[in-house]
C-alpha cells in the first residue's frame, strides 16, 4: 500500500513552537539538576582510637622561604636559602616550611642555620641549628612530621674551616609544644 501524497505527518516538519517547547523542556531539566546536589563529601583518614582532625576547605600554601626575614647577619647581603622542605610538624593540620640558610661566601662554606617558618608572613618560630654553633648541614630532609640531617662540624679551633671532622646524624620533631632533637646512633667522627 503507497501512502497517499495528501497524508500530512505535521511532527515531521519542526514549526518555531517545537523549538520553544525542547528548550523549555532543556531549561527544566538543567535548573532541576542545578537544584539537586548531592552532599558535600567528607573523609577523614585516623587511626584506631584517634579523633579525627577538622577538614579544612581550601589547603593552605607552605610558608615561602625566599621571603623571611632570618636572624643572622651577614654583612647588609640577605642570607641564602641553601635547602628547604615543608609539611606539618605540629599537627595542627598548616603546613610549616625547614629553611637551611647561610649567608653568601666568596670562598669556604659559612655555617648554617636551620629555621622553622610558619603562617603566611614566613615568620621564624624556631631555630633548630643556631649559625653561631658553626655547624654545616646535608643530607636535610623534611618527611612526615620529623626534620632530619647530618650536622657537619669540628673538634678544635685547630682544625681547618674547609675540612670538617665530626659528622652527626640528627632528627627533630614536635613533642610537649617544642622541637625535640634526637642523635642517631650512628654518629661520628670522620
């Protein structure tokens, strides 16, 4: 059977009220999903027996060690910022930034300061390796909550600058509202 030519299908041909009708049709469907969210998620990662720390929204930039201000002088030129590592060593959910700094030398290593910055003015809140004591630092490392490094220093005035002879292993880590330091066993002469 052929389909007579007078056989008018009025859906086939798209007039500017279907067009009206799909986009308010669209528009209903997307306010709809706009309007229905599901909750905010939230997850927390503790150990047996802990209490769970508050989430925070945004996460907090670590304290910039380019731009403190460091207690030690170095003749009216701005100490160098020679190693650095970030995380929170307090618990308080911020991170805080370890700066190894020094002061720029033309030849020879200058002793080292290791300085605990935190907020977002990179303020000084701890001195783990005063520069006065005459120590070098490596092998600094900055990892879940505990600071770490190998303390270069000398036995005698006698001995050259360039060439220490004590080596001392150390780490730090927040106890009872301070740094706490402790020596590793490994330490020694070199």
């Amino acid at each position: 059977m052929q389909p007579s030519a007078a056989l008018d299908l009025a859906h086939t041909r798209p007039r500017p009220v279907h067009w009206l009708a799909t986009a308010a049709a669209m528009a209903a469907v997307v306010a709809a999903a706009g309007l229905l969210q599901p909750e905010a998620a939230t997850a927390s990662q503790t150990a047996p027996g802990t209490a769970p720390r508050p989430v925070r929204a945004v996460a907090e930039p670590a304290p910039d060690a380019s731009s403190a201000v460091y207690p030690l002088e170095c003749h009216g030129q701005k100490p160098a910022v020679v190693k650095q590592g970030s995380g929170d060593l307090d618990g308080d959910g911020r991170p805080e930034t370890v700066a190894v700094v020094r002061c720029v030398s033309g030849i020879g290593t200058p002793p080292s300061g290791v300085f605990v910055l935190t907020g977002p003015a990179s303020r000084v809140v701890a001195t783990l390796v005063d520069p006065a004591d005459g120590l070098g630092v490596t092998d600094f490392a900055v990892s879940a909550g505990v600071v770490s490094a190998t303390l270069l220093g000398y036995s005698s005035p006698d001995v050259p600058r360039c060439c220490p002879d004590r080596q001392e292993k150390v780490k730090w880590r927040w106890r009872g509202g301070k740094f706490a330091r402790t020596v590793l066993p490994d330490a020694r002469s070199m």
